[in-house]
C-alpha cells in the first residue's frame, strides 16, 4: 500500500494553514511544501537515491524541518544525528548505516569536515546551501508523490543493551499510526499548536513534525529549551500542546512563579521517565494538565499514556497502552497477571519492524516487541515502569546505557574490567558511574580513564566517577550485577 | 495485521465514559462490552459461524448497536438490511449472500416470519431475546480478542448500475480508516456527542457508531428523525456533530425558528448531495457550521468534504478528499485537467476492496474504485459532483437506482422496455418517473404496473408516474438515453 507524500496533502488541503512558527519566520504549508520540494530537487540532483541513507547534523531550525519533509520526494531515509555524540560515535553511526550523505548546519562545520577525513566517500551538503534561495534546476530524477507506507523513512540509534548502538527502522506507517494512536488520546483541534523545545534528532521532537503535518497543526520552534522562552510561547503564542521532561517542566514551573497558563493550554506530554510526586502536585494546583507517557524509539514516541484525571492517584503510573497498541508483561515467556512483574512487551502498528543490518533480533517474536524494560500492571491495567532497559538510565533527558561505556572502559589497555550503574543527580536525574578493576595498580588514574572516555563518548554519558576496585560484582555465572555495584562506593 | 476489537480496547481506556444516550437509556463503555459479548456469546451457542453473515433487520435502537459491537467477537460479518425493502429485495439480498441467520426486532417480526417461509434454513433470532439480561452459558467457542485488519466487518447492498444490488464488503481497516480520516478533518474532543437520526443500515448511521468507540464519544440515538427532538438534542443534550441529509435539516431549520445552536454545537455533516443555496445562506446567519460530504457505501462514509469557510464561495461543490483518500477524473483512461469532467474515480483506505460474490468488477483498477458518478475539479482542486452513478437519483436520503426499477417493470409480461429518469420532487428532491413500451396496447393500465412495482420494490423507489410511449429514446448503439426520456411527458 502506498499513501500520498503527507506535505503535498496537508498543503493541498490547508495550504494557508501555518505550519511553523520560529522566532520572525513563519511558514504556511504551502510554503513549507514548496520548500521542501526545492530541497528535494536539490538533493537528486547531488546524486541522492532512494532508498539511501542521508544523515543531518544540525540543532532544531527550519531548515531542518524543511529537509525533513524534502525527504519523502526523494525516496531516502534520514538518519538525525544527535549533535551530542563524539566524532567516534558519529563515525560508527555513519558506517553502520552505509551512509554517503551527510547535511550539517553551520554550527557543525568542523565535525563535519574530521568526519570527511575519515570517511572519504562521504557527501557533505552544507543546510544553508540546501535552504538557500536559488532557483532549483529542474531535478534530475522526477520527485515522488507517494510513499510505501512499509518504507523506511527515518533511522534512529539507540543504545540498547549490546553496548553497540543499533539503527533503529522506522517506517512512514509507524509514524502514521503513532500519529493517529496520539490523537485518539489527546484530541485534535485545528487550533492546536505545539511547543517543540526538544531534540528533533530524538523521537520526542521528530513526531512533533509528523504530526504537525498530518494534523495540520503548526509547530512553535525553539532551537534550544529555555524556561522563560517555553512560557512565553505558552502565555501569549498560543501554545496549546508541548512535550517535555520532568527536569524541563520544574524549571518552566520556577521561572513562571506565581502566573498561571492560559486555559487553551491543554496538555504538557511528559516524558522520559515518571515525575516526582511534588512536581505533579504543583501541577494540579496550577491546573496544568499533565499527560505522562511511556515510549521509546522503537514506538516512534509514545506507546502508554497516564490522563491527567490519574495524576495523584495512580502515580508513578505510565497509565494505558493507546488504542492501536497492545501490551504484555511476559516472565520466562508466560503472560503475568495483575501486580506481577515481568518485561513489557509491545506490539502495535507504531512499533518498529527492526534494527537496521540485524537479523530479526531476539527483541521481536510474531510482532512483539520486548523492550528490556521491567514493570508490571495494576488491576486496572495500568502499567508501571520498574527499570527502564536493564540497567538504562536517563540523564537530562537522554538514555544513557551502562552496556555501552563499560565498553569504552574495556577498550582502554590498562582496563581488565569495567561495570557501570547509576546515581541519583540533582539536576539530571541519574548520572552513570563507574567501576573498574585495572591490569596493574597505578599506571593510569580516574583523570586519564575520563579522557579516554570524553574522546569516545558525549558528554551527557561521562561517569561522574570512576573507582578502582578489586573485583566486580557477579553471579554464579559470572554475570555483572550491576545494582551491587554502588555498595562498593567508600563509606562517606 | 490484526488489531484488539475496539469495543474491548476503548472500554479498557475509558470503562466510565458514555457510549450511548437513547431516551432514559445510558450505557458506558463498560456496560456497552458487557452487553456485546452477552449477545455474542448467545450468537455463538446459537451456532453462528466464522465468516457467516448474519442479516439484521431492525429500526435504530440500543440492542441494534449492542448487536453491531457483538459482531467481532464472534468473527462473523453483519449485513445491516433497509427496512424499506420489500420481501422480494429482501430474499434477493439473503440469497445472494448466503446468509443464514437473520435478527429481527419485534416490529419486524411479520417480515421475519415471511422471510423464513421462502429461506428454510434461515434461523431466525429476536434482538429482543438477544438483549434480554439472561445469564448467558459459556461460550460454545471462545470469544475473539482480536480481528484481521482486511476480514469483512459488514455487507452493505447497494444497487450500482445494474440492476441488481451488490453487497458491498467494508472490512475493518475500511471503518477504522474512515474514522480516522473524519477526525484528521474535522478533529476530535473527549466533549464530543454525535446524533445519530439517520438509518443505522446506511452507512451514515453506521459509521457514526464506529466512531463513537474509536474515538471514545457518546453516540445519542433517535429512532426516527424528528426535527424537534434532534433540535432538543443540540440544544439542552450537549450534541455536538449530526448527521443529516438537505431535508432534514431544512425541517430542523423551520422547527429552530429565530433560536440559535450552542456555541459547543460544531458541526452539521450534510451527505447526499449538494445542498441548496438559500438553506446554506440560512445556516451561514444563524452561524451553523455545515460540511457538506461526498461519500458512499463503498468508501464506509465520507470521501471528499467542503468545509464550512467554503460554504458560500464554493456552492455546489463536495470539496477536497479526506487526508488519506485520492482522487482523479479520468475520461477514456486519461487525467483530466482542471475544469474539465469525467469519472470520478477514487483511492485509499477506506474504499472497499470490492463487492461480495463478483469477480474483481470493471470497477476497480489497481486499487483504484470507479465511481459511475461524474464530476470535477476546479482550479483550487475543489470536487464539484455533476451526476451520481449514471443517472442515479437520491429521494429523501435514499439512492435510487432507476436501472433497478426498470428491471422490474421489465419482468412484467405485457411490458417489452422499459426507462426510468428522475423528475424533481417538492419534498424528497427527487423523485423516479417511467416509461415502458407495451407489447400490446390497453391489456394492463397504470395502476397494475404500479402494483407489480410495489410488490417488488421499496416504497421510495416507487416511480410517481408510469407513462405510456411509442419507444424509447436510443442512441444509434441502442442505449438507452435516459436523459431523453423526460422530452416524451406530454405538455402540460
């Protein structure tokens, strides 16, 4: 099945609708769609082709929002680059995925080029080039009008528990019927308008962009979160929707003081993990609907959401599976019962179909998804989120997986063994730290382990500390127990 | 693909919700699933198979949607059949679809009776009994908990141009896309309340109901339309979309008088043809937001729909395909360009994947459904409908088909042709008018043939007048030319 390319349909039939709003800009779809179509020209004509992977490395703009929309006219897959990572972690992304493209905006010009020199056959289009101006030629192959709603439209890595992080695929009907399972649930106005002041290299503000056009919805773009800014777009742009995590809300919450948002505000989606309790009674006290939700990249954004009517009383809930998902808590491959804890296991029209280059991972069996993640549901059937991934933790917002700075440890020739867990952060969340036991006492200091680290890893994902111990912590089989870990931490 | 039956999805998301308001009735979801899986669990011990169908002949009530909702449980398909049919087209309808189980309510227990005269092997189940609040025995079979996205759903007969009715197949994706599409235009809010007053056994009626669970809304139920009630209902019920057809709501208009509709009443779906332009003046005034659709059987509802800021610079036109649907005018296989009529023929998926017993029809072409009706598209991309299914006529909401009236006129002895056309009609818009050529003269008067016809034929399609004539008006191949026919009436 194919559907018609969401852009030239929504421009079709809401071409004077706003699309965007970024600080003077302003785009209509029309203008986005025409737009769009010039970038996608532009891109054919450098040779790009279907079914290609095109990275970008940019932080949120319009320009970015243009090429993600130009890429359906092409046939390629885009790959968002999270603009945290290190040049090594952008080199394997780029190698794994066979990319030959790489769009970069200006304030990435250098990592672009050191990413040139070790990828020699790598395409560099500059953004702004792309964005500019000038009369496109006519393209050099004809711009599509449909999509196959099983072809991949965007690739996005993701950690997971290997240490190596996987591209995860995701298809336009994923992000179709993530789309539409978030409209069932939250509603649809045409004077909806959406905050987006996350990442749009992560899912959270990817499908904002999907949903602006499927909607028909505009989107209030905010190239980097900033509390004041985020409450000003609420107050007085008409901001009715926004996306956030906890650590986002309690310093929009600080900076609105004694202010209360407006009544067309009507939901503030909450990711990234469940919000401390206080933070959710500030809420209900300023009448702040708060809609706290569970997903991940794999569901292309939200697969659970908890109404604000469950806010005090189901806390630390994710609440119910949106309509088109389903979802099991599977122990040793039985299906628990209410209060039983277990994986979560996922299937539904939004749920990826796999990583890219690997065989049908053991993650999926007929169309579930097992997500690594322990919870359980209640009698009522609301989920509850214990662990996120074995052992993952979120700092600021990002998922940060032991797995894979244990590996940058080991890769280290000083370093026989490395375990990494997480600590509480007051202003992250969690931070990861870590352990290590070394091949000779001595010969490199915690100092040298972070500089090795901090040239592999982005910064979000450095150990707060590393310690030096004897052994680490396992099973009979040998198995790292990664929760033991802290009780090695000195008495303080 | 499967997908969790909605009923049980949506009762889980939202047990306490209203499901249905008729009269001192009110279910909630919960007790809307608990009262559907009673009926299904009765329909399986009665020996309801997979992949039967099951007729249901009945007006609008509470047990009609309990019975709609039981369906999926027991992997059957529903034919909703028209009251207004006579027993002739009734049997035809249970023939040709090889239904063996029929449910009657009371008032149409008579029809039921000689139904089951002609059809032995018909059984026969009162929706009385169904409903009534018996404990019902386990299931001889389990209840399904999931149906296949592309299994038949519902069969709806529909007369096309041949003469002889076909059922059309609407599978689950097909309702499930038309809700989808409706929302994606006309949005959605948890306050939402849609008044059903149209047949159930259209799909107009039954596509509100579809509605109602996905999207978690009340359906409010008039058995019959009644243009004080429904004005009751948007006036002091909290009824926020209806359904309607030109002459309901030019009723509506007249009981309305110089009141107004709440604020919260939001939109007016008018179907079956474009409406005339001093009722869309007068909705304009009094501020009620009309949009006016193009749909049918075969596309589960809605196609195409002007919204209401087109209301008076778009007159006449069915204005652009829904998000997921689309269209083309094609002339001798060719697109035509703007201006420019031909057939409409359209895509997406809400459209049927074809009719039940006929081989892939000339109808569908790669997908793609040829409509029979003939239109087309202004500059803006704007549908303008010339003519529905060469020569169809639409009598107070009812198509009508003067190819299948002229089949029976034609299977009288004494009559040797026959052509039906449409006159107008003060009351129903239109109304059919016939012409037959005799095979001796003054052996059978009007009044016999009139008598055939009603015996054969629902009371809509009753030709107002059967006049007499030489021949017909052909083209030089012999077809007939409908068109034509009316130029034979005397002068009057």
């Amino acid at each position: 099945m194919t559907m018609p390319i969401w852009l030239d349909k929504r421009a079709s039939l809401t071409p004077g609708r706003t699309a965007i709003e970024a600080g003077n800009v302003q785009l209509s779809f029309a203008q986005l769609r025409q737009q769009a179509q010039g970038v996608a020209t532009k891109l054919l004509n450098k040779g790009l082709e279907e079914r290609a992977v095109l990275a970008c490395l940019s932080e949120s703009s319009v320009a970015l929002v243009v090429l993600v929309h130009s890429i359906p006219y092409t046939g390629a897959c885009l790959m968002p680059l999270n603009t945290r990572l290190t040049v090594h972690e952008l080199l394997y992304q780029l190698q794994d995925s066979g990319c030959k493209f790489l769009v970069y905006s200006d304030s990435y010009a250098d990592t672009a080029a050191r990413l040139k020199q070790e990828l020699n056959h790598l395409t560099l289009v500059s953004l702004a080039e792309l964005q500019a101006l000038s009369t496109a030629a006519a393209a050099s192959r004809q711009l599509l009008h449909d999509v196959e709603e099983q072809a991949v439209y965007t690739i996005m890595y993701t950690s997971g528990t290997t240490g190596h992080p996987k591209g995860v695929l995701q298809s336009y009907n994923n992000h179709w019927s993530s789309a539409v399972g978030s409209m069932l649930n939250l509603g649809l106005s045409t004077q909806d308008k959406w905050l987006l002041a996350v990442p749009m290299f992560h899912i959270s503000g990817l499908s904002i962009l999907m949903r602006s056009v499927i909607y028909g919805i505009a989107v209030v773009i905010q190239e980097r979160f900033d509390p004041k800014e985020a409450n000003e777009a609420i107050m007085s742009q008409g901001v009715t929707v926004m996306s956030v995590v906890s650590n986002m809300l309690v310093r929009m919450l600080e900076q609105l003081g004694e202010r209360r948002y407006p009544q067309a505000f009507r939901c503030m989606l909450l990711g990234g993990g469940p919000a401390p309790l206080p933070l959710l009674e500030t809420c209900v006290e300023k009448g702040i609907p708060v809609v706290q939700t569970y997903g991940m990249t794999e569901t292309c954004s939200q697969f659970a959401t908890l109404q604000p009517e469950y806010m005090l009383t189901k806390i630390g809930s994710a609440g119910k599976p949106l309509f088109q998902g389903e979802l099991r808590i599977l122990q040793d491959g039985q299906v628990m019962s209410a209060g039983e804890a277990g994986e979560i296991v996922v299937r539904g029209p939004n749920v990826t179909s796999g990583y890219l280059n690997q065989a049908s991972a053991d993650s999926f069996e007929q169309g579930w998804l097992h997500t690594g993640d322990v919870g359980y549901l209640d009698e009522e059937g609301f989920l509850y989120v214990l662990d996120r991934r074995k052992d993952m933790l979120i700092s600021g917002g990002e998922n940060v997986y032991p797995a894979e700075i244990e590996a940058v440890l080991m890769s280290h020739p000083e370093v026989l063994e490395a375990g990494v867990t997480s600590t509480e952060h007051e202003v992250w969340g969690q931070s990861p730290i870590a352990f290590v036991v070394l091949r000779q006492e001595n010969v490199v200091n915690q100092e040298k382990l972070l500089e090795h680290c901090k040239a592999r890893l982005a910064k979000y994902k450095l150990p707060i500390a590393i310690h030096t111990v004897r052994e680490l912590p396992r099973n009979a089989a040998g198995k790292l127990l990664r929760r033991e870990l802290t009780k090695l931490l000195p008495i303080t």
